[in-house]
C-alpha cells in the first residue's frame, strides 16, 4: 500500500515538474507572438500603414516561353516568333491624334485601327498602354526607334507568336492554339493575360501544361487609382518544356506529298515494337497558323461546311468498314478455336443462308481453298464459311483483343472508338436479334463495324510484334520530363496470341503481295530485302442490289465519287524480319489492291530508306561504295 | 448523475447543486468573453452585418454553453470509463471520411451523419487526449520508462494522424501529433527519447517531402520564401502582415479595418480573424486577445496541478495544451512566422466543429475541476458500477 502510495508521489512529483516545463515553454512561445506583434505594430507600423493607406501591392505577370514542338530528330514543327507590337500610352503621348498621324508615316494605319486604338484608350485609364500595331517588321522597329521624340508616348513591345514551319503537313498531329475562352480558365492566372495562347488542338491542346511553362511575375506598388510607383521584387518565368514527337519530319513529308494527290484520304506509318507513329497524314488539311492569326467567321464556315471535313483527323477519327482487312481477326479467332489453316472450304463464288445468298467477289469462285489462299486470293466464301461455325462473339472477342471497338489511346484528341458489334449490341441498340446472315457480313469486314485506320495500324503492328498490344503515340519524350517511348514499351501487356498462329497469318500477308494471284501482286515492292506483306481492302458504301448484279457490277470509276468504295490497306515491312507497319484508307479511292496498296507500298518504302528505327540490315552494297 | 450507484472509496456523491457550485464561472465569464470577441469581429467582417456569421456564431456558443455545463457537471469516472469507446468511434468516423466523406476545399474533411455534418478529425483532437490520459493513468512510472508500454499509445497517435494526413489536412495531423507529443511528456517519458523522436522526424523530412500534395509543398516554399508565390497563399501573407502592421498601437477602430474591408484579407472570418482583430484594435485589442487566452491556460493549469487524480492532470493539462497549440499556431501563421495551415483561432473564428471542441475541451477542464477530490486506482475501476 505504501509502496503505491510513493510511485503516486513519484508520478504527481514528476507530472508537476513536466507542467512546469511545458507552461514555460508556452509563455516563451506567446512572448514570441508579442514580440513580433511589436515589431509589425509598433517597429514597422508606419511602412505598413503607407502600405495600406496609399499603396496596394499589384501584379504584373509576364507570359513564360512556350516550349517547342520538335520532330525526332530534332526538327521545329512548332516555334516561337519574336513578334513587335506598338504600343500607345495616353497620358504621355498628350495629343493623341497627332502622335497617330505621325506614326502613319511609319506603319500602316487604316481607319479601323485608329478607331480600335481611340475605343481602347477612352475604356482605359490614361495610363495604361493601348496596343496599336502588333507583327512589325524590323525595319519598321527601328524607324520608330529612331523617331522617337516625335511619338512621345510610343514605345515598341517583343511579344511572341506560335509559327508553324510545316503549316497543313502537320496541322493535324501539332494543332495549334488560339486565344483563351471563358471555358479554359482554371484560375492560372497567366492565362488572363491579353494576348496569351493556350493550345486548342493537337499536340498543342494534349501536353498545353507541359509546354505552356510558368509566368514570371513583377511585384509592383500601385497607389490607389493603380499607377505603378515603384518595382518590389521580380521573378523570372520558367519556359516551357520542349515536347519531342516520334514522327520523322521527312517521311511525314513525304507521305503527305504522296497522299495530296487523293481527294479524301489518311495513312499511319508506325513502329510495330514501340507504337511510335512514324508518320500520320489525313488529307485534305487546314493551315493552323490561321487560327493563330485568328480565323474570319467566314474562313471559318467553309472549313467547317467543306464536305472533305479538312478540320478532322481522319487517321484517327474517320471510321470505316474494314473490309476485307480484318479478315487476319477472323482468321486468329478462328485458329484459336481450332480451325485449322489446313482445313478446305470449297467456294463456288456464293453462299446460301436461309433464303438469302452471300456472293464471293469473285464471280466464278475461287474452288478450294485453305486459309493462307483464302487471305491472298481474300475469298469472301472461305470466311462466310468459318465466320458461320465461330459466332459474331468470338469474332468479336478477338477483334477487341486486336485494339477494334474501342480507342487505342492515341495522345491526340478526338479519337474515336469505331464499332465492333456482338449480340448484346445489336440487340441494346438496335433492338432486334443478332441475324445468321450478319455474321457472315461481318466477317469480310462490312456490316454494322467501323474501325479508324489507326486501328487497322494498330492491329498489323500487334500481329507484327507477336502479340504485344502497343499503345500508338506521337510523344516521344517531353524534353526533361518524361520519356513517353520508354513508358509505352513497358506498360504493353501481352495479348496471348499463339506465335505459330501468328506466323501463319503473316506468312499469309506475305502471300497477298509477293506471290502470283495475290490480290496486291501488282503492287509489290521489287527491292530485295524490302519486300512487304500486307492485305487489300475495299468496303462497299452501298448495298449491291440483286437487279445490279444481274446487269453486271458496275465499275467504280464509272459511279459518282460518294457512291464509289473505300480502299484500304494494311501492311508490314520487311517482310522477313518485320519492323514497321502502315496503314492506308482512300475514301472512295475504289480497289484497295489498285489505289491503297501502291500507296502503301511508296509509304514502305520510303520508310525503309529513312529507317528512322535503325532497324534495318546494313545494304551488302554499302561496303562497296568506296 | 442521479441514478447512479456510486460507492466512493474517498469522495461522497455530490449532489447537482454541488457541484453547480463547484463550477469556476469565472472561467465560464471569460469563455464567454472570448466567444463575444468572436462575434464581435465576425460582425465586422461582414461589414457590420449580424448575418451571414455573428449570429450564427452566438447561437451555436448558445447551444454548446448548455453541453459545456453538462459535460463538467458530468462524473469524471465516466468518461474515464468512455474514453476508450469515444477514441475508437471517432477513429472509426475518420476512417469513414476516407471512404464517404464529402470534399471540400479540396480535402475530404467532412462527414454527413444526417442530422449534423461533422469533422472527425476535429473531434480527435478532444478524444485523443481522453484516450491517452486513460493510458497513462494505468501506468507507474516505472512502466512509463519502458519503451513497450508506449508501444500503444504511439499507435494511438499515429493512427489517427495518419488518416488525416492522407485526407490531406497537415495542419490537424501536427496538431495531433502535437497534443500526443505534449501528454508523453507529461506522462514522464525520459526526455532523450523526444531527443531521438526530433532528430528521427528530422532525417526523415527529405522522404516525407514526397508524400506532401503539391498545394501543401507551395505552402511551405512560400513560407520559406514568400516571394515565390506572390499571388497565392505569399499574397495572403503579405496583406495579412499589412493589415496587422497598418493597425499600429491602438487599431484604426472598430469596422474601420480597410484591409479587411477591400478584400484584401483572405478568409477573415475563419483563419484570418486575428488580422482583422490586430487591424482595427492594434496591438492594444491583439494583446488583449491574447491574455484573454493566457488566463484560460493558467486556469488550465491550475486544475491540472491540484487534480487528486492523474487521470485528471493529464486530461486537464493536455487539453489546455490542445488549446493553446490552437491560438498560438494561428496567430503565429497570421504573423508570417509559420506555414499557411487551416486552424482557427479557439471561438473566436467562425466554424461549427471547431467551437464543439473547444468547448467540450473546456468542459472536460471545469469537470476535472469539479470532480477534484475523487481518486480513480491506477488498476482501473473495476467493480465499481458507474
């Protein structure tokens, strides 16, 4: 009892000297509080009082450097211009009138600046600069510098403006950026500044942050109508990050060159390995230096209303039929429920399914064929005929398993997912049961199902890299930041397909374009080492009638050219060690095999010789050069 | 507390009228008196208007001047008893604001218990101290000295910090941390071992850096350099420290604060309230303030010091040491002496939650006041029917 009695005592004893302890701390502590309350209220009291009285502390921001957009081997898709604008302070200036008038001598003024500069100044207050002039020459500059005590009041300010060098080339991957709308403000204040451009498309719009970098400001005392009366502290701002792109600017080049020529048309050249997009062209274009200029409402309507929609990027957006080009899908799907590449379907150039018969393209049929004939000769019979056994849904698996249906995640924006159907789809969307004969369509690639030609690139480059489901990108690397190849290697997962089954299909690629009766045969490539594999397409926009047929089918050159087919094109080069893949859609080009091949084949090409991936086997040639 | 069959070792049952008598209403006069102020100024910020916060503010002092008498009127062995439950419920709530609490100012901060809404985290800082002083009280001090037997209360600290860390609120984690730190201390934990806990803190600051949110980081580089983020919380200080130093010795007089008046002052009804006090009192009003504060501490202490029970000192003590980590964390932030962090000034700013801990602190110290003569055994209170 004693005991506890003490260790009572003990613990009491030993609380008392801790309180007093901490209570002394405390009065240290509030002893500082008043401290510096003396010192802010009484020491410094009366600067502060002036501070409050007649001053207010003002921010002025400055507009930090955008980054520039760069291609990958460092060529500038999209730069800063040093641009010099007038500017006009009133108060200094005294008679407005005549310091324009002598300016006029210099610059060209018409009426409706005068009257622009006259509104700004009344809506300001005399202080403050009015812009009267901007994009001056450099001579212009200096004869306004060297007249200067004739324009009292005028002073010449270095803005920046966004150049793009590369103009329509590249108007679809860079973008472009344009003045700051009501929806763009987050509370940054940079982006109230007049004048400040943020990015409205493209890769502009998709890494603005990254690029747009940070606003110096300069802490300026204003009194109390808002002069400035003296400068407090200046903070430089931080530059924007340069954004490096995976294209290479000379075969973008080149692809658009080879490409302009078509009315309505869209390619992708990719790395199969990394999902670096080599290349991406969607003809017609748009120049995007006019939305940075700013666009009349009436440039404006046409490029919106122009029926070849130059504003969108087809490569990415445009949604066709793939034709016969997603028969490789049905192929996968079905050698994963074991339909062998051996097994025969003999094809007399129909099918019949209930009351309804499925023509072949070819009229006579191709008689029997086996998978790898089936993909080179792309007999319509052969795939009716496994699609029937297999089932829209395991067509449809496979097809999302190779990217279909879905966004494939391109850093650009505007991306659209295409269409895959399956039962459930039909059924929610339509409302009427999944149809036998809808199968059947399905698998030559018409029907209800889109796919965007990055897709069918997408889908070549996993078949190419055995299974890897890459992620396209046009972001190499934000300089100092990120490495966005790298990152896309490593987060590709696998997608579980059988490396003989993918083999096979590729070999059967190969077939398509270098083997007699290959329906790309005449567009192969001749260079040895060179060659490439590939596969046609071309989807009907229109129904084909049954009193059509009769009459004969009508050549695509003879319809009116919105009623004419899609051409399309997949394919992969070199053909014996596989590295880059493309993908070709000619909107109502006609043939695939006679418009898009020979593109792609150009594309391939080209793309061999720059070899931006390094991938390619020294030339045995090379060592003779000497 | 009639129903209750007490038998007391030392101390009769004390009746209501009692202990009614036992209460310090000068202590209540000066609460009172704080809460005033509080008004008062909330009445100026909104330009001289009752509404949108002054009468709300009187009417909720109204309502938990009511439970602050309750609580100190209440038999102090029950909340011995509840402090246990009342810890781990509101840990409970806190790991519920993880999972449905609504956001706000860009923190999840609140939960909705459909009559009130309320801040788990604020309500930690009252039962946290509850929990700790019941610990401690079961300890000799010997045990004390024994690192294993602070095994617990550690987890008690860290817990609760933890979550509000991640909510994110680093002003409520340090504070808790804090008010922990404050009862270790008290308890008789060998100082070296705060030694080696600071220096421990220390070495691990470049790795805690990491895990701060970005707002939090730009919080304290502006601290650490006001100038690097003149327009955000570096403009606060700024005009903060000009509305403090324009109010000079003797205040440019009640709503007359131009500071305060032109927007100038962020958030002045809750966090920035002392400016506002300092602006149009001087220094004479922010003096004032601040021994209002300093007499509510003394009595703190001096219930601690002649509590017969530990349960009781510690309760008292850390409570009050609660408060003042409150008054002197805000008023230093004001000053520019420490980082922008949310913490209001004790019934003073205008808050719902706050106020309810700030009073049922007080109301726990009247209760260890009035209920100073009893004694709880070490071992606990078993048999004893409370």
């Amino acid at each position: 009892m004693s005991r506890a009695r003490t260790e009572e005592q003990n613990r009491q004893k030993s609380f008392t000297r801790r309180a007093l302890l901490l209570g002394s701390a405390k009065v240290g502590l509030l002893s500082v509080l008043g401290a510096r309350l003396y010192y802010l209220q009484v020491v410094d009291a009366e600067r502060y009082r002036l501070l409050a009285e007649d001053n207010r502390i003002s921010m002025r921001l400055s507009a930090p450097r955008r980054g520039r957009i760069i291609d990958r081997n460092g060529i500038a898709l999209a730069v800063n211009r040093q641009n010099y604008q007038v500017h006009l302070v009133a108060e200094q200036a005294q008679d407005v009138d005549q310091t324009l008038d002598a300016l006029t001598h210099i610059i060209h003024l018409d009426s409706e600046d005068r009257v622009r500069v006259k509104r700004d100044i009344a809506a300001r207050r005399s202080f403050v600069p009015v812009r009267v002039k901007d994009n001056l020459t450099w001579d212009q500059v200096s004869r306004i510098a060297v007249n200067s005590v004739e324009l009292p009041g005028v002073f010449v300010e270095a803005g920046q403006s966004r150049h793009y060098p590369y103009g329509p080339t590249l108007a679809h991957i860079v973008g472009y950026v344009g003045a700051v709308s009501e929806q763009d403000l987050t509370g940054d204040p940079v982006l109230e500044l007049p004048g400040f451009r943020i990015g409205k498309n493209g890769i502009e719009k998709v890494h603005d942050e990254e690029l747009r970098g940070r606003a110096g400001n300069t802490q300026v005392e204003v009194n109390a109508v808002g002069r400035v009366m003296q400068q407090i502290s200046r903070v430089e701002g931080q530059p924007g990050h340069d954004v490096e792109l995976t294209l290479d600017m000379g075969l973008q080049n080149y692809a658009h060159q080879r490409l302009i020529g078509e009315r309505s048309a869209s390619a992708i050249v990719m790395d199969a390995f990394t999902g670096d997009v080599l290349s991406l062209v969607s003809v017609p274009s748009y120049d995007p230096s006019a939305f940075t200029r700013g666009l009349s409402s009436s440039d404006w309507r046409s490029l919106v209303e122009d029926p070849l929609s130059p504003l969108s990027n087809k490569a990415i957006s445009g949604q066709y039929a793939p034709g016969s080009t997603f028969k490789m899908v049905v192929s996968l799907a079905a050698m994963e429920h074991h339909i062998g590449p051996q097994e025969e379907v003999y094809c007399p150039g129909y099918m019949d399914l209930g009351n309804h018969r499925f023509h072949c393209w070819r009229r006579g049929g191709h008689g029997r064929m086996h998978m790898r004939d089936a993909i080179k000769q792309s007999c319509d019979v052969y795939f009716y005929d496994i699609a029937k056994r297999l089932g829209i849904d395991a067509i449809a698996s496979m097809a999302r398993r190779m990217g279909f249906g879905q966004t494939v995640g391109i850093d650009l924006p505007s991306e659209r997912t295409g269409l895959m159907p399956t039962e459930d789809w039909k059924l929610a969307n339509i409302g009427e049961r999944w149809q036998g004969g809808e199968t059947l369509i399905q698998a030559i690639g018409q029907g209800y199902m889109l796919a965007t030609p990055l897709q069918l690139a997408v889908m070549t480059a996993r078949l190419v890299n055995g299974g890897k489901a890459i992620r396209p990108h046009v972001t190499r690397r934000i300089v100092g930041v990120e490495n966005i190849t790298e990152e896309v290697k490593e987060e590709s997962p696998d997608l579980g397909l059988m490396p003989l089954q993918v083999k096979s299909i590729l070999d059967a690629m190969d077939a398509v374009c270098n083997e007699q009766r290959g329906t790309a045969y005449s567009a192969r490539i001749h260079l040895p080492g060179w060659e490439m594999g590939g596969k046609t397409g071309t989807s009907q926009v229109r129904r084909i009638t049954a009193s059509e047929r009769a009459a004969g089918i009508v050549r695509n050159e003879d319809l009116p050219w919105r009623r004419r087919d899609h051409a399309l094109f997949v394919g992969y080069a070199p053909v014996h060690n596989p590295r880059y893949v493309c993908s070709v859609v000619v909107e109502h080009g006609g043939g695939g095999g006679s418009v898009a091949a020979p593109i792609a084949r150009d594309l391939l090409i080209e793309t061999q010789r720059r070899d931006p991936m390094d991938a390619m086997p020294p030339s045995p040639l090379a060592g003779l050069k000497e | 507390m009639a129903g209750y069959n007490l038998s007391f070792r030392r101390a009769p049952s004390m009746s209501l009228l009692q202990k009614l008598l036992q209460v310090n209403w000068a202590i209540v006069l000066l609460i009172c008196a704080l809460a005033g102020v509080g008004a008062g100024m909330l009445y100026s910020a909104a330009n001289a208007n009752m509404d949108p916060w002054a009468e709300r503010h009187l009417i909720r002092f109204a309502v938990l001047l009511v439970l602050l008498i309750g609580i100190a009127l209440t038999d102090i062995r029950i909340w011995f008893r509840f402090a246990y439950p009342a810890y781990f419920i509101t840990l409970i709530l806190l790991v519920g604001v993880e999972f449905k609490g609504t956001v706000g100012m860009g923190a999840q901060r609140w939960i909705d218990l459909g009559v009130i809404q309320l801040q788990p985290s604020e309500v930690m800082k009252v039962t946290l101290v509850l929990a700790l002083a019941r610990y401690f009280h079961s300890l000799s001090l010997e045990d004390v000295r024994r690192p294993l037997y602070l095994l617990f209360p550690l987890f008690l600290v860290l817990a609760p910090a933890g979550l509000v860390l991640k909510q994110p609120d680093l002003g409520t984690a340090a504070m808790l941390v804090l008010a922990g730190g404050a009862l270790f201390l008290l308890a008789g934990v060998r100082l070296w071992k705060f030694l080696l806990v600071a220096a421990g803190a220390g070495a691990a600051l470049p790795v805690a850096w990491n895990f701060l949110h970005q707002y939090q980081k730009n919080r304290v580089l502006t601290f650490l350099d006001p100038s690097s983020d003149p327009l955000g919380a570096g403009y606060h200080i700024t005009q903060s420290k000009i509305a403090l130093g324009s109010g000079g010795v003797f205040g440019r007089g009640f709503l007359e604060g131009t500071q305060s008046h032109l927007n100038f002052l962020p958030e002045k009804q809750t966090d920035f309230i002392f400016t506002m006090l300092a602006e149009e009192f001087g220094m004479v009003g922010a003096l004032g303030l601040i021994g209002l504060y300093l007499l509510v501490f003394i009595y703190g202490f001096a219930v601690a010091l002649t509590s017969s029970n530990h349960f009781g000192r510690l309760l008292a003590l850390g409570l009050t040491v609660n408060l003042f980590f409150y008054v002197f964390i805000n008023i230093a932030m004001v000053m520019g002496l420490l980082p922008v962090v949310g913490i209001p000034l004790p019934l003073v700013s205008y808050g719902g939650t706050a106020m309810l801990t700030a009073m049922t602190s007080f109301g726990l110290i009247l209760c260890v006041r009035v209920h100073r003569d009893i004694s709880i055994p070490r071992r606990g209170l078993q048999g004893e029917v409370v």
